[in-house]
C-alpha cells in the first residue's frame, strides 16, 4: 500500500509539472478553451444549457442574463429537478421521490477578454426527499449495491462547488483550487449527468468501483493538453468533508491527512470535444480513514467514448478496486448514446456487470447485473422530462428476489 502511494503521488507530482511545462508554450489563438471536466462542471453546465433555444416567454430574461454575461463575464443559472422512482417489488419501500434546486456560476474576474481568465466558480443547492427514502437510497433500500440517482438525497442546503479556477496557455492548462466535487472532473464522459444522462451510478463516475469523495470536498486540481490530443489530469482532495458544513473540510485537509488523489492519462479528437471523443486510464488512491473505518486502496479505471456523425456515442467503461470502501471490486459497462438533433431529445442504453467489493460487503456476494433504458424528451424549450426503465438482476443484498424492475421519471427546468 504504501509503494501504490508513493506512485500516486509521483504522479500527482508530474501532473503539475507537466501544467507548468505547457503553461511556457504559445499556442494558436483561434483555438477554443473550455473547461476540462464533464457535462456537470459548472461552465460546462452553462454553455450546455445556453445552447437550447429559450420560450419567448421567458426571452427579455435570457436577453438580460446574455447581456450580463457579455459585459460583465458574469454567468449564472437557476434550475430545479424532481425525480421518481417505483419498483415492482422491494422489501422495503416501493417508491420514492425528491427534489433538488440550484443556483450555480462562473465569473471571470482576472484576464477578462483572454483566454487565459481566472474565475470564481459556485453551486449551491437544496436537495430534499417527497418520500421517507430519498432517491439516493432507493437502490439499498431494495438491497440492489448500487445508487440511483445519487444526488437526491434529504440533505437540505448544502454547498458543492465554490473554488478558483485559472487558465493558462491560452485555456490549455486549468488549475482549480478550493471546494470540488471530483465527479466534474475524475473519469468524466458526456452521459454522466444524473441530471440529463443515465440515472444509475453503473453508468456515471468510475462504474461503482471508485471511491468518490464527498462534495465540497477542500482540495486541488490540474489539467492540461500535453499535444493537441494528449490530456493529463490529477486532484488531490479531502476525504472528510461534509457539503453542509464546508469549514470542517478546510481543517481536516491540513490536520488529518487523510485524501483521494487521481492522475488520468487520456486521447481526445480536440480539446473542444474533450468529453465526447475521449479514451482515457485513470488511478486512484484513497487514504484509510480512520474514524469511520474505511481502508486505504487504490483502483483504476477506463473509458472509451466516441461520438460518430454528431448522433451516436457508444461508450465502454471497466474499473477495478482494491479495498478503499468502493461499492464494486470489478466493473463493466457498455452502451450507447444516440441524439439526432444537439441538444434536443437524447436516447441512452447501458448494461452493466459488477462483483461486489468484498472488503466492503460480506464475501460470497453474487455478481450483480444492471441495465437502463432513459429517453430525455425536451418538452420545451427550458423543460426535460425523461422517462426511465431499469431491470436490476440478481441484487446482491437481496437473497429473495432473482429480480427487479425499476421505472422512474426525471424533470428539470432551467432559467
């Protein structure tokens, strides 16, 4: 354990050389920079959003956020989503619901006009169950090893994104500082999003086998294009942090030494494309963290995506954990993407294999599968509503049933 450390944090090492090294380099001014991370980075959020054609109800209020952003690089959006899910057969709670509201931005204070901008980034939300058992813990309720929908839960107002982000190289180097939230950023691709991609955690961030630290968790992160198509990424975050009380995260950074740390390596078509064609290997490793008894460990995991003529993106995804408190030790999920409109209605399949880590459940756990079908549907021009089918086959904490269907509905409107 301690030479996977020592690895980790050689590479975390190069990371940031690396970043430094590419920060000398003058690059071509006409190339754009977005942000490195997946579709729920903030910035990334924004300009996806910004990219769906607005009512003309609301049009005087998207003019004056336009104009606002345009003089001031101030950008911001407000939404609210509510998710449902029913199972034909649990042996606890057959249903459940919860709702969320956010208010999230960037603005760019340093550098304004250039590439190389330095900005404040924030996301606040309010996170609330309809039901006794939020969305978050529906799948353990039907003893299924696994989250669904993961960021409905019952927490109330809680803070997730609030850091310093800096470019430099003309955008092809970003540096982040501050509260993150490692799934904008770790093992990202562009159906990730439980709020516009897949519902089930099989098909987000790391396929269950990463052990993801907390939101608004106090800690660093550095990205940087090597080549026009070479990435590198690494973090180094705390593993004690709470979205509802942000400070502890701070002290506990600096006093209890306790983080997660990830290097990734990746291959992209172009810098602006950087989440939909993307081949990347990442490795992490978490501390032990004593007072809730979690065990060190260290994992990895790939990914392939490709988007083909600008309406199918198949996807393959595998991980593997060593300890470290994950859901799964092995991982494998396969699937695809299809939109023939951008950023009109979305079709998404995925199915997934995963043998539970035995250091985190009992040993002897059968092999659990999972598959699901999503149909985001742009009801208007500012609403989505997708429909959702999941058959979750051989739950692994639930010995009585071979079984479960799950279907659900998810909405978000955005101003």
């Amino acid at each position: 354990m301690k030479k996977a450390r020592k690895i980790m944090a050689t590479c975390w090492m190069s990371v940031l050389l690396v970043a430094s090294a590419a920060a000398q380099e003058s690059q071509d001014a006409g190339r754009r920079s977005p942000a490195f991370g997946g579709p729920d980075a903030v910035e990334n959020q924004l300009r996806s959003d910004a990219e769906v054609e607005r009512p003309s109800l609301f049009k005087s209020w998207f003019e004056w956020k336009g104009g606002l952003a345009e003089r001031s690089d101030f950008s911001f959006s407000i939404d609210y989503s509510a998710a449902y899910l029913e199972a034909d057969q649990s042996p606890g709670e057959e249903s459940s619901a919860g709702g969320m509201f956010r208010f999230f931005g960037s603005w760019d204070l340093v550098g304004r006009g250039t590439k190389n901008t330095g900005a404040i980034i924030w996301k606040v939300e309010h996170r609330h169950a309809y039901t006794d058992v939020p969305p978050s813990g529906f799948g353990f309720n039907l003893g299924y090893i696994g989250l669904i929908e993961p960021p409905f839960s019952d927490q109330g107002t809680r803070l997730t994104n609030l850091y310093w982000r800096q470019r430099l190289a003309d955008g092809r180097v970003t540096l982040l500082g501050g509260f993150l939230d490692a799934t904008d950023y770790v093992d990202v691709y562009a159906l990730a999003s439980p709020w516009t991609g897949f519902l089930n955690f099989a098909f987000s961030t790391g396929t269950t086998t990463l052990a993801v630290p907390n939101d608004a968790a106090f800690g660093f992160a550095a990205g940087a294009m090597l080549s026009d198509s070479v990435f590198l990424i690494g973090s180094l975050s705390d593993l004690n942090s709470d979205p509802t009380d942000p400070s502890k995260t701070v002290n506990s950074f600096f006093s209890d030494n306790e983080y997660f740390k990830s290097v990734e390596i990746g291959w992209t078509t172009s810098q602006d494309r950087i989440y939909l064609d993307n081949v990347h290997l990442t490795l992490w490793h978490v501390d032990e963290m004593a007072e809730v008894g979690t065990p060190s460990g260290w994992g990895a995991n790939f990914s392939y995506t490709t988007y083909i003529n600008g309406k199918w993106m198949p996807f393959v995804r595998a991980g593997y954990a060593s300890d470290g408190g994950s859901l799964m030790q092995k991982s494998v999920s396969v699937g695809f993407g299809y939109q023939p409109n951008p950023s009109k209605n979305l079709l998404g399949v995925g199915l997934n294999w995963g043998e539970p880590n035995e250091k985190t459940w009992e040993p002897g756990l059968d092999d659990q599968y999972t598959a699901e079908l999503f149909y985001r549907w742009q009801v208007s021009k500012a609403i989505a509503l997708t429909p959702n089918l999941q058959y979750l086959k051989d739950p692994a904490n639930n010995q009585d049933e071979d079984s479960i269907w799950v279907v659900g509905v998810r909405l978000r409107g955005v101003l």
